[in-house]
C-alpha cells in the first residue's frame, strides 16, 4: 500500500496565494486522479477537486489542482485566500482496490 | 438531493462488534454506478478509509482493517452497513458514510458523520 504525506499546516494572508502539496510514496502520482477535500470543523468533508485538476461545480476557480510526476506529488492551489478558506484539506487517491487519504493540512487564513 | 444519514450505538464496549447503518434518501442504492463508503475520523485526526461496496455487492477493504470488517447492502431498505468486530480505544471515532461515483471520481455525498466511543 502507499501513502500520501502532507504539510501538516500552512498559512497565509487574505488575498494571497497558497501551495498544498501531497506526495506519494510509491507508484505514480499520474496513474492515479488525485481528489481534493476540505473539512470545516464541525463538518462533513467536500470535494474542491476531483480527477487532479477538476472543480465540481459550486467550487470556486480561486482552487485549482495539478500533478507534477518528476516529484511524484499532487498540490492544491488557493489564489485569493478569503477567510473561510481556512479549514484542513486533505488529499486522497487510490490504486487497484485502495482508497487513501492524505494526513490533511490545516489552512490558517490570517 | 441525495442524502446519506448513519445511525447506531454511540457507545460499545471493548472487544464487541461495531455496527453502523448509513442511509440513503433521494435516490437509488441499486441504480447508477457508484461505490458506498465508510471512512473514519479519531478526534483531532485524519480521514481514514474502511472500505466501500459496489452497487453489485462487492466490496474492498482497507488491509489494515480487513480482518474485522464487513459492509453489506440492504437494497430494500436503501441502506448500506458496518460491522467491525473486536474493537478498542483506537477505534473511537466519527464513523462517515458516504457515496464515490465513478463518472468524475470523487466523493460526491457525506452523512454528517456519528460519533462512536468505545469504552468499558
């Protein structure tokens, strides 16, 4: 099985720009879509991207998901930082018959 | 609007069997393609994924957790379930269901979440 390691936190200014990053640690970041989730506390996780760089609709363009496969890691863009960004994300993919989720990274906006 | 909805004991002893319900309302378990999941949270932690059934009824497990679970489908009842035997501290958590479709992968649908405590 592989695992996807996170930051654990990161933060930023409102306005600003932020890189999560999520690498994995065996097989190919490419082989496999990488999903994008973001927790509130209190509640249930939603989807900010999905198949590495796709937005479900509601979900602002201020996110956006790509892959790099020389550092076999996925990242997860946030331009325009607002407040209620800030919440853990958490990255998750899979392989034949696994699902795994990242260890999450906690956004602080201030 | 689909919905997903767990239910069950919020409190189970050492060493018994954890048993969730998950279920859904706003459509179909049967139909469509999708995999129904649970996924976990400790307090404080991260998500981890228990495992998923397929509208088929088959079914995946995470390796860690295979040994003591099981995730049947009540088609007749639009639920789905978990089961995990032998249980300890470590797995008092929120316990989530929710549903991952296979046409743009992702988990599309969540249940609020319960929280299970095991303890004596």
């Amino acid at each position: 099985n592989f695992m996807l390691t996170q930051p654990h936190s990161v933060s930023e200014s409102p306005g600003k720009t932020v890189t999560i990053s999520c690498t994995r640690s065996s097989g190919s970041i490419a082989s496999n879509y990488v999903q994008w989730y973001q927790q509130r506390p209190g509640s249930s996780p939603t989807t900010v991207i999905y198949e590495d760089n796709q937005r479900p609709s509601g979900v602002p363009d201020r996110f956006s998901g790509s892959i790099d496969s020389s550092s076999n890691s996925a990242s997860l863009t946030i331009s325009g930082l607002k407040t209620e960004d800030e919440a853990d994300y958490y990255c998750q993919s899979y392989d034949s018959s696994n699902w795994v989720f990242g260890g999450g990274t906690k956004l602080t906006v201030l | 609007q689909v919905q997903l909805q767990e239910s069950g004991p919020g409190l189970v002893k050492p060493s018994q069997t954890l048993s969730l319900t998950c279920t859904v309302s706003g459509g179909s378990i049967s139909s469509g393609s999708y995999y129904w999941s649970w996924i976990r949270q400790p307090a404080g932690k991260g998500l981890e994924w228990i495992g998923r059934i397929y509208t088929s009824g088959s079914t995946n497990y995470n390796p860690s957790l295979k040994s003591r679970v099981t995730i049947s489908v009540d088609t007749s009842k639009n639920q789905f379930s978990l089961k995990l035997s032998s249980v300890t501290a470590a797995d008092t958590a929120v316990y989530y269901c929710a549903r991952w479709r296979t046409s743009g992968y992702y988990f599309d649908y969540w249940g609020q979440g319960t929280l299970v405590t095991v303890s004596s």
